[in-house]
C-alpha cells in the first residue's frame, strides 16, 4: 500500500501537489466561489486549518502568472486530476485569467510594531517583485521609480501605506482591465 506523506506545514498548493502529498481536494470551492459572484469575500477559520493553502490554490488557478524571465506560465497541470476540471468551460475559462495580489500576514505577529511593519512592508515588496514582469509596459514608466522603491524596501512609510492601491493600478495600467476589490 502506497502511503503519501502529509503535508505538515506545506502552504504552497504547488508544493503539495508535485510532490504528492496527501490532499483532500477543495478545489470546488473556486466553483462555489464563483458561483456567488461577490464583490469581496471573506475567509475566516480557526489557526491551522488550511487558510493559506487555500489562497494559495485560488492563486494558481486564477492568477495570469509569469516565471522569472516574464513568460506565461500555465498551471493547468496543478488541476488535471481535481474537481475543478469537471465544472466546465464556464469555470475553467477563468483559470489563468487575472493579476492576484496574494498578502499573508502570519509572519506579522510579532513582538511590537517595528517588527510587524517590517514584516508586512517584507510581504509587500515579494508581490511587487513577483510582478515585476509589468515594469515592461510602456504605460508605467512614470510609475517605475516608486515600483522599484517599493519592490527594493527603500520606500518612504506613506508609499507602504498607499501600496496596495498602487499596485492595483499598476495591474490595472498593465492588463487594460478595471481592478475589482
């Protein structure tokens, strides 16, 4: 009998499935999700019961993501053997489709508020340079000098605070699309 190990601590849905840990799989939930069609949603649970597992798995489904050198990648292979491939087109049309701007706050908790804000100004920037691929458009070369210090953690504490919009428009300038949040 085949014994797949459990994926203690593994938060990365990639992670999990190319290295065949045991899953459960969830991922009708992205159907369900859709299905309600609302503006935002929330997701609350107990500590340790899979909440970034979870983001991360909406991430790779939904997300227009990039390798390093700002080629597409396509995560399809993530799904081939879940739930979510028997929705149909209506809902696999969308898998690959958007910008995701994926924030975790477990490495926040921390003594006082220095550190905490270092840690989320950290997170911040590793979604800046996760899509570093849109510095390319023509559109945001205005923008690039603040992207940059952004992305580098030389930005001034009002940018931080403003940050998440701002790459919001960023994607926004890039894709052509109207952010939804």
């Amino acid at each position: 009998m085949d014994h797949k190990p459990l994926p203690v601590g593994v938060d990365d849905f990639e992670k999990l499935v190319t290295r065949g840990y045991y899953y459960i799989d969830k991922t009708w939930f992205m159907k369900e999700l859709l299905d309600k069609k609302g503006d935002v949603n929330l997701f609350t649970r107990p500590r340790r019961f899979g909440k970034t597992l979870n983001m991360s798995m909406l991430q790779y489904f939904f997300e227009d993501m990039h390798t390093d050198d700002g080629e597409k990648k396509d995560n399809a292979y993530l799904f081939e053997q879940m739930k979510i491939m028997e929705a149909g087109e209506d809902y696999l049309a969308h898998m690959g489709r958007y910008p995701v701007i994926n924030l975790t706050l477990k490495d926040a908790k921390q003594p006082d508020f220095e550190l905490a804000y270092a840690a989320i100004r950290r997170q911040i920037a590793n979604e800046y340079y996760r899509h570093r691929y849109i510095l390319q458009a023509e559109g945001l070369s205005e923008k690039k000098e603040e992207y940059l210090n952004i992305m580098r953690r030389k930005a001034d504490r009002d940018s931080y605070n403003q940050s998440i919009q701002f790459l919001s428009q960023c994607l926004e300038a890039y894709y052509g699309k109207k952010r939804s949040y």
